[in-house]
C-alpha cells in the first residue's frame, strides 16, 4: 500500500526539452521556494520553457523556472524567473557538474511535481538533438502509435 508521501501530483512538464534533447541521466531534487510560492504551484501555475540548471560555487540552482506571482501575498511576494537553489547531495551536484564539464551537456528542468506535501524537479543530463534526429523521433513515434492502434483494433 502506497503511503501518503508517495503519491506523486505533476504540476508542469518540460514536453519542449524532451523533443529538443536526448536525455542520458535523470535526478529528482528538491528546492528552495518562498510560501506564495508554494500556493501558485498548488494552483498548478508553472512554465518549464527554457528552465535549466547551473552550478554555481558548488551549489546547484534552476534557472528560468517561471512561477508566477501570487495575487494575494501583497508585498511579500516572490521574483516571478528568480535563480532558485536546488536540493541535491554533494555527489549528485559533483556528478552533474562533471557531466557539463566533459562531456559538453546540458541540464535541463524536465519535470516539477509535488511528493507528497514536498515540491520536487526531475532533472535531466541531456545533449542536443540535430533537426535529423528530431524528424527521425518524430516518424518513430508515430509509427509506434499506429501499431499500437493496430494491435488494439486487432484484440477488440
């Protein structure tokens, strides 16, 4: 039986990022936000466009997370495209950090969601995908999705 701090709520998906990228590795990190906002995110505003992530004196931080302001926090509200400070061990933040270096990546916000009462990203290495590969995705894909009508018509 899943218990209550498991169950996983998506707020906003980077659907650009995985089109546009061919993603190696994945971490899930918490972050650091204000009360309001917390209570956009509970409202299920959020925008993942362009958002990734920077290591900085051996910190990690999300860059271009765009929250919006909260209409009823007044003037106690938060920067709407603020760096935000990611929640990572060491080792993880070395990894990442490594894998920029070397190997000339990207990491990318892929996904934010609330686990249980805790707002967590999911991170992703990532390299840049050519047009070519992108229209070979796309063919692929829609090949799959035939198939699979195919075989479900087949069942039925």
């Amino acid at each position: 039986m899943r218990s209550k701090s498991d169950t996983i709520t998506p707020i906003a998906t980077n659907r650009r990022a995985l089109h546009a990228y061919d993603v190696s590795h994945r971490f899930e990190a918490g972050i650091m936000l204000s009360g309001s906002e917390v209570k956009v995110l509970r409202q299920g505003k959020c925008t993942l466009a362009g958002a990734h992530v920077r290591i900085i004196r051996g910190e990690a931080w999300a860059m271009n997370v765009h929250i919006p302001e909260y209409a009823f926090a007044n003037r106690f509200n938060h920067g709407v495209d603020r760096p935000r400070k990611l929640l990572l061990h060491k080792r993880e933040i070395g990894r990442i950090d490594r894998w920029l270096r070397e190997r000339g990546a990207a990491c990318v916000v892929l996904q934010v969601y609330f686990k249980g009462s805790f707002v967590k990203l999911e991170l992703g290495t990532a390299r840049g995908r050519k047009q070519h590969d992108k229209r070979q995705l796309l063919k692929k894909r829609d090949a799959d999705r035939q198939l699979a009508r195919v075989r479900r018509g087949a069942r039925e």
